[in-house]
C-alpha cells in the first residue's frame, strides 16, 4: 500500500516538468522548502491521480496548456522583451503536424487531467532567473553541468533543500513547484493574457529591455 509523503508543511505545490517519451518527472515542494522528486508520470491520470492522493494545493507545469490561436502567444513576447528566450508555442495545424511538439501535447494532457486544485503554466528557465535576478551571461548555460548548477543554485537561493534532486529534470520540476507554492504566497506575477494562456513567474525577473 502506497502511503502519503511527508511535506514538513501545510501546504503543498506540485511542479511538473514535461517530456513525451522519457515520462514528465514530478517534484513535490511544502513549506518546509525540501524539494522532494516523485518519479515520473506518463499520462494525465497518473498525474491527476498524485495530485489526489498527496493533496497538491496548485499544480504548476512546464508547458502551455493548448495550442495558439491568434499568431505568437503575448506571454511568450513579454518573456523575450525581458530578453529571455522561449519556445513559441504553434497553432493546431502546424503543432499537430510536427512531432517536435509532441512534449507540448504531453503538457495539454496534464493540464486536462488534474481538476482537484488550480494549474499554473510556468518555465523553469525563466523562474531560475527571476529567482537569481540576473540572467545567465553569454554561452554560460551551454554545457548541461553548467545549466545544472546554474539552476541548482537558483533553488538554493530561494531557501529551497536541494539535497535530493539528482537530475536536471527534477531540479527544473522543483522550479516549477517553487513558482506554485510562491503563487499561493502572492510573491508571482502573470505575463500575458488569459485570452491566449497566462506563464506564471516568480517575482524577481529583469524589467523590459526598452525598444526603439
């Protein structure tokens, strides 16, 4: 019989990091800030059914929640005014016909799944900068060991106990988790706009760079 986790803390956020084959890993975060890896989830319902049994207060996802509507997502520009690169997320006929989406489907089918508590899109890459206040300089995240600690460190910042994340995956789903449990603090801010799908970040990232 599989027994509930302890989370040190009254309340618990789930950080989802997102991946078709290799299965999304899943990072639990209470307010004691030990990040705690919980293996892997390959389908909504397993991740739907986790929420349930460890009551996961907010759910927050590296992926958008469905395909773009109208020409490039206003969250995804206000990222890279901010000079922070992102994926642009495509409209269903170029999406559906291009397997190199098939992660951001593996996304729309957690947030589907999970009806138990709110889900928040974010991107580790950018919570790692907001939670350092500074974005990385030049090639500097270019080797994976260098990216590892980069973001490692950014956790570490944050008070987060990192002890027990071994792979770059569950260090980008405690990310993830951080942005949710600071969400229900009120410590995040909401870029774009809900007609086309919010990314939820913690405070901290660089203001604009201007234009013209």
């Amino acid at each position: 019989m599989s027994r509930r986790p302890s989370t040190g803390g009254r309340r618990l956020a789930l950080g989802v990091d997102v991946a078709a084959r290799r299965g999304c890993d899943v990072v639990i975060l209470g307010d004691d800030l030990v990040a705690r890896p919980l293996g892997r989830v390959h389908a909504g319902e397993e991740l739907a059914a986790r929420c349930r049994a460890i009551g996961a207060a907010v759910v927050a996802i590296d992926a958008p929640p469905g395909w773009a509507t109208t020409g490039r997502r206003s969250c995804e520009a206000a990222l890279s005014a901010r000079g922070i690169s992102v994926f642009s997320t495509p409209d269903a006929g170029r999406g559906e016909a291009n397997p190199f989406y098939d992660w951001m489907r593996t996304g729309f089918a957690m947030f589907a799944a999970v009806d138990t508590c709110p889900t928040l899109e974010t991107f580790p890459h950018a919570v790692a900068i907001a939670l350092r206040g500074e974005r990385p300089v030049g090639s500097l995240l270019k080797r994976p060991a260098e990216k590892l600690a980069w973001r490692r460190t950014a956790l570490a910042r944050a008070g987060v106990d990192i002890t027990a994340l071994r792979t770059i995956d569950e260090v980008d789903a405690a990310l993830c988790a951080v942005t949710g449990l600071w969400h229900l603090d009120g410590r995040t801010e909401a870029l774009g706009d809900p007609a086309d799908g919010v990314l939820t970040l913690p405070v901290g990232l660089p203001s604009p760079r201007p234009t013209g």
